[in-house]
C-alpha cells in the first residue's frame, strides 16, 4: 500500500482516472446484482423501485466509464460538497457544550473541511485532475504505514 500511495502521488492524474474506473466499474457491478435481485422481490412496488436504482447505478456506471474525464470533475464537485457538509456540521457541533473540551477540535476540524471543501469547489476544473489521486495516494500511504506500524507492534507484543 505505502508503494501504490507513493505512485498515486507522483501521478495524480493517473490515479484519478483509476479512481473513477473502479467506481464505475463498481456502479455497473452492483447496477447488474441489483438488477437481477429486484427480480426476485414478491411486492410489486419493491420490483420497481430496486429495478429503478438499479438501472440508474448500471447507467451512471457505464457514463463513468465511457467518460472518465466527466466522472473525475463529478467525483471531485461530490467530494467537494461532502467535505462542506462535514465542515459546517462540525463547525456546528462546536456550539454544542455537551460536548466539552472537544469542542474546539470540532470546530477546528469543521473549519479545515470546510476550507478545504470550498477549495476544491471553487477550483474544481483546475483541480478535478488531481484532489482524487492525490486524496487516494495520502490514503494509501496512511493506511500502508498503520498496517506497517501495527505489524511490527503485534510481534513485538507476541513475543
């Protein structure tokens, strides 16, 4: 994981576009389970509605992959918009004295997604290309050092 964070940081571009084909090909994978499952409900309604969704994951999925590009900027706007949600909902809670002194981390926290979130939108052509990847490669490199870390800790716990 820490090699494929490294890669996805030297080539965001490419990472990005790797991104947004496992996701859509993810779309169009859980498109088609949910598309045979819906056959299988009893209620009339429940046919309809999973069909419904179903045929809407399998298209956006099928979009995604056929436009890579336009499903990075769409990928990148949802993120963008998540991390604003995230940033006043935290910015939010910081107003809430139950929760102590942790307060000002909430609201800390809030404000960089917040920032961040607004960055990412307000640049979002300029950064479509890259937040994904890089966003994918900080992950990876994260994730790769914690189970690095975690590793060399459990033998040593062991014995």
């Amino acid at each position: 994981m820490i090699l494929f964070g490294i890669a996805a940081l030297a080539a965001p571009v490419i990472s990005t576009l790797a991104t947004v084909m496992v996701v859509g090909f993810a779309l169009i994978a859980g498109g088609l389970v949910g598309l045979f499952a819906s056959f299988t409900e009893r209620k009339g309604w429940a046919i309809l509605v999973n069909a419904l969704w179903a045929v809407l994951a399998l298209a956006l999925g099928i979009w995604m992959v056929m436009k890579p590009g336009v499903g990075a900027v769409s990928l990148t706007m949802l993120l963008g918009a998540v991390l604003v949600a995230r940033g006043v909902t935290g910015m939010l809670l910081a107003f809430d004295s139950s929760f102590g002194q942790a307060r000002l981390w909430l609201g800390l926290g809030g404000l960089l997604s917040l920032v961040l979130g607004c960055i990412v939108l307000f640049k979002l052509m300029e950064m479509a290309g890259l937040t994904l990847g890089t966003i994918v490669g900080i992950d990876f490199l994260v994730a790769g050092f914690s189970l690095l870390i975690a590793g060399m800790m459990g033998r040593r716990a062991l014995g």
